[in-house]
C-alpha cells in the first residue's frame, strides 16, 4: 500500500527520467572529451550545449555507440539526473557561466549541485559560491587541467566550493582524474574559490616552469651555440632525473621535430609569446596579498618583452651588446650548471607558488591541503613532474611547513645546486643572455636566506620625505619619526606627498 504513490510516479515517468549520473554542459573539445572519459568509467551524462546542434553532432558522431544521453532543453536535462542533481558547466568563463546558473536555479531543488569546470575567476567563483548558498544549491568551482588529452584520458581536478557536494561528486571526479602511483589527482581542495584559485596558481607556476625551459635553451643555443638536435638530447637526459616532467619531455619532442623541408620546425617560429590572462592574474594576486611570486610575474613580463617584437628589433640595431657573448670554458660542466641552476630556480617558483596559498588561504579562511594540492598537479596536468610528489611528501611530513625552502629534502638539493645556479646567472648578465626567471629565483633565495636586508634604509627614506615612520630593530611595535633636516617641523620633504 505505502508504494503505491511511488508506483504511480514511477509508471509515468518517460524512458529517459532520471538515468543519467550527472549532466554536462557546453560541447567544445574539452566538454566532448570529459563526457566521454566518465562515459569509459560508467557514468551515464546528459550532454546539452546551448547551440543544440552540438548536441546531436555529438551523439551521432564523437558519442555514437556509447551511453551517452542527450537534452535540447535544459528543463529536458534537469528532468534526466538522478538527484542530487549534478550538473558540470564547460563554457567560457564569464557571462556565459552567470547564464547558465540564472536559467538552472529555477530548474534545480535544494541540495542539487552546480559544478563550473572552465577557467574561471577565483572571485567569480566566490560570488557564485555566496549567491548560491542563499538558494540552497551546492557550488562547485573546480580547477581542469591537463588541456584536451588529459581531459579524454585523465586531468587533473582541482574542486572546491560547497564541501557538502564532495561525497556526491567524488565518486565521478576520483574515477575520471589522472592517477600517481594508483592515488587519484583530485581531491577535495577546499572552500569557495579555492578550486579555481588553485588552478590559476597551478597556471601561474607553469609560466615560470615554461620560462625557466626557455632561459636554459636560450643560453645553450646563444652562449654554446648548441643545435636543436643537440639541446634535445640535453633535455632528453635531463628528463631521466629529478627534472623528470611533461614540459621538460615535450622540449625534447619540440626541439628535434623537423619540419616538411627537415629543418627543425621551432626555430622558424616567431619569437612574440602569448598569453591568455591566468600567469597575469597570478602574479596580480601576489602583489595583492603581498606575497613575492617574483618568479611568475618575471615570466609574465617575459612574455610581455617578446611580444614587444618590431620594438626589439629596432633596438637590437642600436643597443649596445657586451663585447663577448661565446661562453668560452667546459662546455659540460656549464650544462651541467645550467640543469642545475633549472632545478633549484623551480624549486623556488613552487616554494613562491605554496606561500601564495598560504597567504590566500590565511586570508579567505580556506582549510588546504598542501599535500593534497601536490598530488592534485602531480599527474594530468601540464606541471606534472616527479618533483611534485617530492613535494607531497614534503608537506605530508609536516603539515605546517611555513617554506618548501625549509624542507630538508629541498634545501639539501638547493644547497648542492648554488654553485652551479649562481655560475650560470653571472654568465647570463656576462655574456648579455636574459635570464630573468633564474636570476629572480636566485635573487629570491638570497633575500629570503638574509636575516638582514636594506629596508632600513627605504624605512628612513620613507620617514625622511613622508614622515612614514620607522621601527627600531632593537624594539619593534613602537614607530618614531625623526626630524632628519633639522628645518621644517615633522615633515621635511614639502612637495612630496606620495
Ligand atoms: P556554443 O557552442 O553554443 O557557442 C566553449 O565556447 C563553450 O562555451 C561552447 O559550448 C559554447 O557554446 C559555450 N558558450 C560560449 N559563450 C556562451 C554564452 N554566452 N552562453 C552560453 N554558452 C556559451
């Protein structure tokens, strides 16, 4: 008798009612791709895309033969999920996400999942974590990576937002994401935006692994005038050790990939990077809270500098170089040095990239995981490296670590690399070869490492044109201001009022 309702319900639903895990949205490469990686693990997904066509595109070609569902309404959608209701946006950030969430709270109940899987802005996330909140739905903001490739065989995902959708969507994520060592690369990062914030910062330290591959090339192409040939059996030999990682193999594939005439295609193309805003937002983010991430934005401005091609041009014409740009010495030992200056400069752009977390963390109030966040970007996405999960377990070691610095693994192999690094940056500035990246790691080192440094001086500065004030190194807390000119009252620089 009591099923009878149910009963009832159940013979009028249509066919389709409630059969899919979880529902999809937005067709491009990256959604198809996503769709039919949980598809292989057994999820049953409702596709839908807001130029329908896709929809049927797509099941009759890319998702012919599999379980794969789809929808041309989102009413149609909604009414195909089991509950709670999971729904993933894949659609370009912004407006296009705001749109999505309008036209689905109506459709949605309490408890129903809204998950945003694009490149979106961590404080969007935010926002869209609060508004939703108030509507009882649960938000997701989760970090993709691992470009199409990763998303049709294993991404990393970075999600975090309402942690109440974790249980319901952890099962899909853990079976879809990239595995190390049989761990998933997903794990639950955190609150609101953290997903996203992750995710950019995973960008921002891929710019500075990008660029510190580049200022090594560069010298061993300038300063030895090595072949591409050459330098790809470098990286290739650099990729069997601690520098083990998917940038470092895709060099070696870059560098000897010849094109149809059998000249090796990379030096034919133009040297003007470009850059789609998540490095910038980074290094934005590192100023805003404070924090030196001088090794991301270096690269930022690095690709900033390329760009500035017709301009480069012009001035190498007329700027003078120094008289010696050939290195001249054990063309092995620099190699070497060169390896070694990359590895201890990485070091220090992941140390930079863990004390912006921290400092965002401390600030949002968000709980993260640090190991948790290593493991997440140690397969699947573009950073992927050994050395990531040296850096798990640096912080599974001591979940408090305030410094990858600090770690005795890291400082150990930092300690052994100085020489080297330091030998390396000098001939850089020697022979005239922008090294950026290596020298503003090492800059970074030497200032962190230096228990005295000269802010005295921009302290008295400061207090002498701005009456700004100074601490005294023997009883810091209490400021003074001193009279520095002897004329004038407490201000002695009158023009100046910054
Ligand atoms: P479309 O196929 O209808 O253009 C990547 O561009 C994905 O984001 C596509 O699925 C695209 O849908 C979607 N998208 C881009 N802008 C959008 C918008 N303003 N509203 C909805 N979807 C959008």
């Amino acid at each position: 008798m009591g099923n009878a309702p149910c009963k009832t319900i159940k013979s009028v639903a249509r066919k389709n009612d409630h059969v899919a895990d979880i529902a999809l949205i937005g067709l491009a490469v990256m959604g198809q791709n996503l769709i039919l990686n949980m598809n292989d693990h057994g999820w049953t997904v409702c596709a839908y895309n807001r130029t329908t066509e896709k929809v049927d595109k797509f099941l009759n070609n890319e998702a012919k033969g599999t379980k794969v569902v789809g929808a041309h309404s989102l009413q149609e959608m909604v009414a195909k999920l089991k509950k709670p209701r999971k729904v993933m946006m894949l659609v370009k950030a912004g407006a296009a996400v705001d749109s999505f969430i309008q036209q689905l709270v109506p459709l949605l109940e309490k408890g129903d999942i809204i998950i945003d899987g694009g490149n979106s802005e961590y404080q969007d996330t935010q926002r869209r974590c609060q508004e939703l909140a108030t509507k009882g739905l649960l938000y997701v903001g989760s970090g993709v990576s691992g470009g199409e490739e990763g998303a049709r065989y294993g991404p990393s995902l970075m999600p975090g937002g309402h942690s109440e959708a974790w249980q319901h969507i952890q099962p899909i994520f853990q079976s879809i994401c990239a595995r190390s060592n049989d761990e998933p690369c997903c794990d639950w990062v955190g609150e609101d935006g953290s997903g996203h914030y992750v995710k950019m910062v995973h960008n921002g330290i891929e710019y500075g692994d990008m660029q510190l591959i580049c200022e090594a090339y560069h010298l061993m192409k300038t300063a030895l005038g090595m072949t591409p040939d050459e330098m790809s059996e470098v990286f290739a030999e650099w990729n069997k050790g601690e520098l083990d990682s998917f940038l470092i193999e895709i060099t070696a594939n870059i560098l000897k990939f010849k094109d149809e005439d059998g000249e090796p295609l990379v030096e034919k193309i133009r040297d003007a990077a470009g850059q789609k805003g998540t490095g910038k937002w980074t290094a934005i983010s590192g100023l805003d809270y404070g924090t030196p991430t001088t090794l991301i934005a270096e690269s930022v401005f690095a690709r900033c500098l390329s760009a500035l091609k017709d301009e480069r041009m012009k001035a190498s014409k007329v700027l003078e170089a120094p008289a010696h740009t050939k290195f001249t010495g054990d063309k092995e030992e620099f190699i070497e040095n060169i390896r070694k200056a990359l590895y201890a400069s990485k070091i220090v752009s992941y140390a930079q990239g863990f004390m912006l977390l921290r400092e965002a963390a401390a600030k949002f109030g968000w709980n993260l995981n640090y190991g948790g966040i290593a493991l997440m970007w140690r397969g699947g996405c573009i950073i992927r490296s050994v050395f990531l999960g040296k850096i798990k377990d640096a912080f599974d070691q001591n979940r408090d670590l305030t410094n990858l610095l600090l770690d005795d693994f890291f400082r150990a192999a930092v300690g052994r690399c100085q020489a080297g690094w330091r030998a390396v940056v000098g001939k850089g500035v020697e022979l005239g070869v922008p090294v950026p990246a290596l020298a503003a790691a090492l800059t970074f080192y030497d200032g962190y490492r230096s228990s005295v440094l000269p802010a005295n001086l921009i302290q008295a500065q400061r207090d002498y044109f701005g009456a700004h004030t100074y601490e005294l190194a023997a009883s810091p807390g209490t400021f003074h201001h001193t009279n520095w000119t002897g004329t004038g009252g407490n201000v002695s620089a009158t023009t100046y009022d910054a």
